[in-house]
C-alpha cells in the first residue's frame, strides 16, 4: 500500500520535473537564447516590409505582421550561418543547455563546417533554432504576465479595476474561483509547449550537427594514423630499449666474471657499456620528441639503418660474450642502396634477433647470422642453440614474446614475412622483405 501512494505521489512530481526541471529549464534557456539571436533578422525583415508598404504594429511577435517579418529576416539568418563561426558555437550552445552530445551516446561534430552538405544543415539548424526561439520567446513574453495576473486576480484588488476588471464583473464571484485554474492552466500549457519545442529541437541537434560521413572517415583515419604511430613507437622502445638492457646486463655479467683476470676484456666491455647506453639514449630522445610533437624531430638522433650502424650492433653485442659468426651480402651496390625504410626496419629486425638470443640462450651464445640482397628481396636469417632446459621452479626469462611479434609487425608493413621456431636443438628465424612496396 506504502509502495502504491508513493507511485501515486512521485507521479504529479516527475511531471513537473519533465516541464520546470534542471534539464527543461536550461532548453528553455536555448530557446530563449534562439529568440535573442532572431532580434536583428527580425528588425530587417521588419524593415523590408515597412518599405514595401506594410503596416507592423501592436504587441511584438503576436499579430501576422511580426510573424512575416520574422519569416521574412530567416532566408539572411541562413546566409550568415554559412559561416564557419556558427557550427562551433552551436554545438557549445547545444552542449551546454541542451545536454546533448555531453557522454549521452550522441555525437555532435566540432569545428567548423567543411563540406556544403555540412554548411547546409548547420544554415538549417540555426534558422530553425531562431525560429523555433523566436516563437517560444514571444509566447513566454506574453503569456507568463497576463497569466499571473489572471493567477493573482482574486488576491490583488488593484488588478480588477484594470482591463481584466471587466472579467470579475461580468463572471462575479465564478471568475474568482476560476481564474486562478485558469493561470495555472496557461503556465502548464506554455511550459508544454515550450518542453516539446525543447525536446524536438534536442533530437534534430545530432542530425544536423553532427558529424557527417566525410567528417567520420577523417575522424577514422586520423585515428588509425594516430595508433599506427603509437604502435610504432611502441615497437622502437621495445627493440632499441630491450636490447640495450639486454646487452648492458650480459657486459656487466662478463666483466664481473673477469675482472681480476683479464683488465682488458673489462675495459671493453665498460666500453661498449658506455657506448650503448649512450646510444639508447639518443634513440629514447627521438622517440619521446615524437611522443611530445614538439617540432625538435629534427634535432634528434637519426633512425639506425643497416649501413651506418650494423658494425656498431655487432661489436657491442660481441663485447657482451656473444659469439656472433656473419654472412653479409649487401649485393653490388652495398647497403646503402636499400630504400631508407627497408634499411632501418632490417637493422630493428637484427637488433631484435641478436637480442632474443641473448636474453634467452645468455652469455656466450654462438650466433650464426646471414643479411643478403638477392632478386629483390632482403633475406636475413638468424639461428643460435636452443638454451639448456631449466629446472620447473625455475622462472623463465622475461620477453613474452613482444619481440617476435614486433618482428612479424615490422616485416608485415613492408610487404614480407618471417618464420620463426624451433628446429631440433637450434631456434631459427628467417625475415625476407621485399625492397619494392607491393602494389
């Protein structure tokens, strides 16, 4: 019973909350706002019926001529929404006191108004929003004081000797009782009215604000742009990063181990230490002045190709204990006449390669790597021993596979493949990318 008078309660109280809640009040701010907007439409259109003879008299927005001079300044209202100021300013409008576009699941398109289509349904958003404004605000204008005066006219004297006078003489004590019914009844109506303009308004915003096709597929490819570069730059961290701590940790092992016997090896090792933190570090520079987008790209260490920085590669991994036996084919031309691209995806692709085996096979692991050019392909093959099998409580070593994956990545957006696994004692990875983008 508690459960059925509080529905019957909370009923009337939803109600006026639809007319005169937060969310009805701020629409019928906007549509306010729309009617403030059509004043100067309104006074040109006013203006041209004056010239052309009409008489425009009487209460504002009331009588047919308001209304013809209204319609009359709306064709200048749609020319000057063809501006590119008018769609931002909307959509703020739309956002702000209509609660729209806001988290609710709609979409209201920012900036300006590119395409015509896009023009041509913002010059219809903001004549129909001074339209439908202009209407909303002369009913508020006029019924809101003559209906509290009808509301008030039993309990102020003064208001019976006015014009409504002639109500309470010819009704009597009836137009009393009724006349408070009456007002309530016009501010009920004007607000649903006024709720329903809101509400209509509201549900044609993302049509003709929002985003259109053009606007989504830039949208979309900016996107997909954006994660490219990200997953990109996740890539350079991992192999350039990786690698480095990778060799860092087995030069620092190596010279520990000899570091009573054999200074020389030791002062190598610290060298290629220091030389390949140094190096991580330009190339950690050029990533994060990407990450920034602060336009000093240009003053960054360039991206390691195979031709500049392969020798380099394999001297600080060979100071780290790592037995590395080369076949390099570069082809007549050298490796310098690989296109940019496919050098420095093929330099990352052996960094990784020699990083693997460090990290999984350790210290003094024999590498036997081969990069050819031949019949338009780059080939590079990577095979090592697989390392001893570890004890079950033993953790494996930390990669989880980011760098095969970031591999097969870099080969596949060139255009070639990989194969990587497995064969019988050894682990064997081969990378063939082609030096011409597949059409």
């Amino acid at each position: 019973m508690t459960r059925i008078v509080t529905r019957a309660l909370s009923a009337p109280a939803r109600g006026l909350s639809v007319l005169y809640g937060r969310r009805a009040l701020r629409r019928w701010t906007h549509l306010v706002l729309g009617g403030a907007l059509s004043m100067p439409y309104y006074l040109v259109g006013s203006i041209v019926l004056v010239s052309l003879g009409t008489e425009i008299g009487g209460p504002a927005f009331l009588g047919p001529p308001h209304v013809l001079a209204l319609l009359a300044g709306l064709p200048l209202a749609a020319v000057t929404a063809l501006f590119p100021p008018t769609r931002p300013l909307s959509v703020t409008a739309v956002r702000a006191l209509c609660g729209i576009g806001g988290g609710d699941g709609t979409e209201l398109a920012d900036g300006p108004a590119r395409s015509g289509a896009a023009r041509g349904r913002t010059a219809v958003w903001f004549t129909l929003h001074l339209a439908v404004g202009a209407v909303t605000s002369g009913m508020t204008l006029a019924v809101v004081p003559f209906a509290s005066v009808v509301l008030l006219l039993p309990l102020v004297p003064g208001l019976r000797t006015g014009p409504l006078g002639e109500l309470y003489r010819d009704g009597g004590a009836w137009a009393l009782v009724l006349s408070p019914l009456a007002g309530a009844a016009m501010l009920l109506l004007l607000a649903g009215c006024v709720a329903l303009a809101g509400a209509l308004l509201a549900r044609a915003a993302p049509a003709l604000l929002g985003p259109a096709p053009a606007d989504r597929l830039a949208e979309a490819e900016r996107r997909a742009a954006d994660l490219a570069v990200r997953g990109r730059l996740a890539r350079e961290l991992h192999d350039s990063v990786g690698h480095a701590l990778s060799a860092v940790t087995l030069q620092a092992v190596a010279a520990r181990k000899v570091l009573d016997t054999d200074p020389g090896f030791v002062r190598e090792a610290l060298a290629a230490i220091e030389e390949t933190t140094r190096r991580t570090v330009g190339e950690l520079d050029a990533v994060l002045g990407v990450l920034r987008d602060t336009g000093e790209r240009g003053t960054t260490a360039p991206a390691p190709t195979l031709e500049t920085d392969l020798d380099g590669l394999l001297r600080r991994t060979r100071a780290g204990g790592a037995l590395i036996d080369t076949t390099l084919d570069p082809g007549p031309h050298g490796f310098g006449a690989l296109p940019p691209q496919v050098s420095r995806e093929a330099y990352r692709i052996v960094q990784e390669a020699l990083s693997n085996a460090l990290r999984h096979a350790g210290a003094g692991v024999r590498v036997d790597l081969t990069v050819t050019v031949a019949d338009g392909n780059l080939d590079i093959t990577a095979h090592n021993p697989l390392p001893p099998t570890r004890p079950a409580d033993t953790a494996p070593r930390p990669g989880g596979g980011h760098g095969l994956r970031g591999i097969a990545d870099r080969a596949r957006l060139l255009g070639g493949r990989t194969e990587s696994g497995a064969r019988e004692d050894r682990w064997l990875l081969r990378v063939r990318l082609p030096l011409r983008a597949p059409r």
